[in-house]
C-alpha cells in the first residue's frame, strides 16, 4: 500500500521555542492516522506544514506525491481541512458557506449548491441550511466547518481536534462520517486530545510530545507497551489510601498510582485476578474499608503516563473510563 504522507525530520521554531524537534510520519494510503498527545506538543503545527500553511525551518515532507513546499498549489487542490475553530463566514448562510467552498474548488456553480446540500443533509443541518451562520450554535458552527473539508471528496483529510466542542451525538456521527470516508479510500490524520477518538478511529497511533513521536503503533501494540492488568481500588479517605499504597506496593508491577481527590489508588499487577483476590486480602486483615475495587486493561491514558511521565490533560481524561 502505497503512502498518502510522509514527514522526515520536521523542525519548526518560533523564537527560542522549538514546536517540532524532528516529527517523522508515515500515512498509509486509506488509513486512520492519530496523531495523540497534549497542547502544545506539535499536533498542530504538524498539521499547518502538511496542508502547506507553515513552511518547516528543515525536514522534508510529502502529501500525496506533492511536496509540501515546492508543489504547495498544486497540493491544496488534494486535501481538505479542518483545523481547532470553525473557519466559517457569519454574514453568509450554511448552504452559501459550503457553495462557495465548493467554487473555489472549480466545482461549478451547480455542483457545488448540489454538494452543499448533500453535506447540510449528512450533517444534520438541511434545517438550518439557509439561514446566517450568526445565528448557529457553537456545535453547528463546528459542523457546517468539517462539512466545509469535505466539499471537494479531497482524498487526503487533516482534521485538527474535529470534535472539540461537539456533543456525544454530532461526536459519534463525525465518527460515522469518518469511517465512511476511510472505507471508500481517503485518508484521514487526525490530531486530538481525545483517548477514546483515537481507539476507536485510528488504525496506527503515534504518541507526540516536545515537538517529535516518542511511541508509535496500533491502540493495542501501545498498551502491550504498558503491560498487564490493572488493578483499581477505592478507598474512604486519605490516611487510608496511603495505607494501602504500603500494603500494596509488594504486589506492584510498576508504580503505584494515588488519587487524593478520588480516594483511588491505581496498581499495575502481573497476576490478573488472583492478584486482586490477594490485594482484598491483605485489605480485610488490616480492617481497610473498599467501596470499589475492579481489573482493568490499561488504556491509551496508561500509555500516555508511563511514556511521557506526566499526566494527560483534564481534557483526555474525562473520556478514557
């Protein structure tokens, strides 16, 4: 399978801070790319140098065949994007937003009114097709701007952070959306904050932070990286939460994870549930009270952890249980 984008060696600096520190990538053609990390970690930028808008200070990269800088006309006629706000004009109404996309593409004036339709339809807009975008919802502004990427059937596809601002449901139809695109050949890379995003839409993940990829691989190849089972205990207060870190520590396959706010404690474990048979064990004989305890595998936030060695954002978080 040939490659839809390839990145060597991307370096991008703005002043002293360096945004990418040499980003390599290889995109398979008709694939879910992730790019997974934090902000600030060069997701972005990545993204602004592959649809041309960034120049790298060094580094090669192609999309499509074209390369980044040297075709950049050229390329902008093959991809679509959307980046982290809705690039939409207020004045104007969904159908003229998405019409003009579709001109500026050389569609034509009658299949560009066509393809705005047929988008106002699959995103669920066809209601609210004609009036001034002013009056849209944060959520439908975000919507009327991935329809937007999609005008031209480009067959490469950058979406930065897509559902950010979007509900579980317009999330889960851009999720719908995606797929059907990746089954008919597009390529998508997909940048997000988001753990459960790039499980379930991703085909090969690459963990980024400080500017280059420091893990990279399927969900499952990623969290065969972190290793066993997770054992997850609840406790009723703080004094008791330390008591079973000294108790548990032993059983330990890695390090012992505390959350003060939560009164939970996180053990990587060897031994699966037998080891957590014996962990309530030693909790009943030293009379500490569990108000949950559970197994788990670890997941794209485990991996996230132990590979950067601090925690993901508040934003990852709220999606990975």
């Amino acid at each position: 399978m040939p490659d839809a984008i390839v990145a060597e060696g991307l370096v991008k600096k703005y002043g002293d801070v360096v945004a990418l520190d040499g980003m390599e990538l290889t995109v398979p053609e008709g694939t879910v790319f992730g790019l997974l990390g934090p902000n600030g970690a060069g997701k972005t930028t990545t993204v602004r140098i592959l649809t041309t808008l960034l120049r790298p200070d060094a580094g090669h990269a192609t999309v499509g065949g074209f390369d980044v800088v040297r075709d950049a006309h050229r390329l902008r006629a093959h991809i679509g994007a959307s980046g982290q706000y809705a690039a939409v004009d207020d004045h104007l109404t969904g159908a003229e937003n998405l019409e003009i996309v579709g001109r500026l593409y050389h569609l034509g004036v009658r299949r560009s009114k066509q393809r705005a339709r047929e988008l106002l339809e699959r995103f669920d807009l066809a209601e609210a097709g004609d009036r001034p975008v002013q009056g849209y919802s944060g959520g439908m502004r975000r919507r009327l701007d991935l329809a937007g990427a999609l005008v031209a059937s480009p067959p490469v596809l950058f979406l930065d952070e897509p559902t950010t601002g979007l509900d579980p449901r317009a999330r889960a139809g851009l999720w719908d959306v995606i797929g059907e695109l990746v089954a008919a050949g597009t390529t998508v890379l997909l940048t997000t904050q988001y753990m459960e995003e790039a499980d379930r839409l991703a085909d090969r993940i690459a963990v980024v932070d400080h500017g280059h990829v420091i893990a990279l691989g399927t969900s499952d190849e990623l969290k065969a990286r972190v290793g066993g089972d997770r054992i997850e205990l609840s406790v009723t207060s703080v004094a008791d939460l330390e008591a079973v870190r000294r108790l548990l520590a032993p059983l330990a396959a890695g390090d012992v994870q505390t959350d003060a706010t939560a009164f939970q404690v996180t053990i990587p474990v060897a031994g699966g549930a037998a080891t957590l048979t014996t962990a309530l064990g030693h909790l009943a004989a030293e009379r500490i009270p569990v108000r949950d305890a559970g197994l788990r595998r670890p997941t794209l936030d485990d991996v996230f952890l132990t590979l950067t060695g601090h925690e993901a954002d508040e934003k990852i978080k709220e999606t990975v249980r």
